[in-house]
C-alpha cells in the first residue's frame, strides 16, 4: 500500500448509523426509536427533539426528551451540543421527531435569512414564500436542505449521529404499461426534500400495519339495490 488509502472496517455499533422511521400517525415511531435508544445507549446516551406541532413524547414515562418550538430553539440546542459536547460526554443520538416538522420550522428561517442577506440592495423586493427566496426554481427548498445535513454533519463530527422520525402518505400510482392503479406507501415530506435527507442516511424503515379486510352479508337490505348489504370487518 502507498502512502494513501486504508483498509475499512464497518462498525457492528448501530448508534454509528443514521436511522431513519417513517410510518402513519400513532403507529408507535416514537416509542420504537426512544425504546431501542434506552436499550443501546442508555437515559444519557440519547434525547428526542420533539420538533414544532408534533407531541410524540407527551405519552411516554422516562425518556430523554426536549421540545423544539422554533428553528432558534433547534440552533440553540444543537449548537450546544455540537460547541460542548464535553457537557454531553455519553450522548451518541440525536432523535428528530419529526423531520416533516424540522423541515417545516427551518423553511421560515431560510426565508427570513433571505431577506437579511439582501436588504438594502438595489430593485431588492421581500420574500415572503419559500419560492420567492434564494432566487427562486426550487433554490428555496435547496437551502433548506442545506441547512438542515449541515447540522447533521457537524453533529456527526462531534460523534452524535441523527437519527429522524417522519410521517407517510398513499398515493395513487397507474403502471404506464398496464393501466393497473395501485397503492404506494410513501413519506408525507415533498418528494425533493425526502430523497435529499434519505440519501444521506444508512438504514430508512417504513412502519405499516397490515390489515386483511372480509366482507360478510347482513339481512340488512339496500333500500336502492334491494340486495343484502355487506359488513367490512
């Protein structure tokens, strides 16, 4: 071997990974990721950012939780752990709950540093959407972005790896060569931002339910068909 270039070797510690949960409302993302973090890394070694709207941690005893009301919040306690992590010495996870609402408290900011960065110039005319800030053609959503894998990044320097919680959607999709409709489980995020943070991240799970639905006949007629209704159960 020259002077450059080394043998790798994968870690088998899953807090060296970035982990992403995405799943429905109430279907338990919060209470899986803050049970695996107790397991792994124990009361010290993780906290949940429970971020803007979202409530994930206002039902579960003994976890290690902070509320995210605002994106100065969000700079506040990550800058924190980020500029002293000697104050944080067995902290290695960072939960964000949720990266739909994280996302949602950071596009306000990218707009307001927008407009900062160019008053007082020439023709300048204030932002007020997402669209209209960073010159425009999706830009907006890309400082966004930037902003938030900026601090994942710097938090992953410092040892802390970040690990995401987000919310999913159906959507309707035709195969272009059957004409078959089908279902797709996808997450609620825009579809830019999404594949911009999964990339970013080793390991993202989608938690669904799976329901078998039967149909039984009652003697209940309908008053339209006259024929017997059905029960979904």
């Amino acid at each position: 071997m020259g002077k450059f270039g080394q043998r790798t070797k994968v870690s088998d510690k899953i807090w060296d990974r970035t982990v992403g949960l995405i799943g429905e409302s109430g279907i338990g993302k919060t209470t899986v990721m803050s049970a695996v973090c107790e397991k792994l890394v124990g009361e010290d070694g993780y906290i949940v950012l429970d971020i803007g709207k979202e409530n994930g941690t206002d039902c579960i005893n003994n976890i290690t939780a902070e509320k995210i009301e605002s994106y100065a919040k969000w700079e506040e306690v990550t800058n924190d752990i980020i500029n002293n992590k000697k104050d944080y010495p067995n902290l290695k996870i960072v939960v964000v709950d949720t990266m739909d609402q994280l996302l949602a408290i950071t596009e306000p900011y990218a707009i307001s540093a927008w407009n900062k960065a160019n008053i007082g110039t020439k023709d300048f005319k204030k932002a007020t959407t997402l669209n209209a800030a960073w010159g425009g053609f999706g830009k907006g959503m890309d400082k966004v972005l930037e902003l938030i894998l900026d601090k994942i990044e710097k938090l992953r320097m410092v040892g802390v790896k970040v690990w995401f919680c987000g919310h999913t959607k159906t959507k309707e999709i035709t195969d272009p060569l059957t004409s078959n409709t089908y279902t797709s489980l996808t997450a609620d995020a825009t579809q830019k931002y999404f594949v911009g943070i999964k990339t970013k991240f080793d390991v993202v799970g989608v938690a669904c339910i799976n329901r078998e639905v039967s149909k039984e006949e009652t003697n209940k007629k309908n008053v339209m068909t006259k024929k017997n209704e059905r029960e979904e159960e």
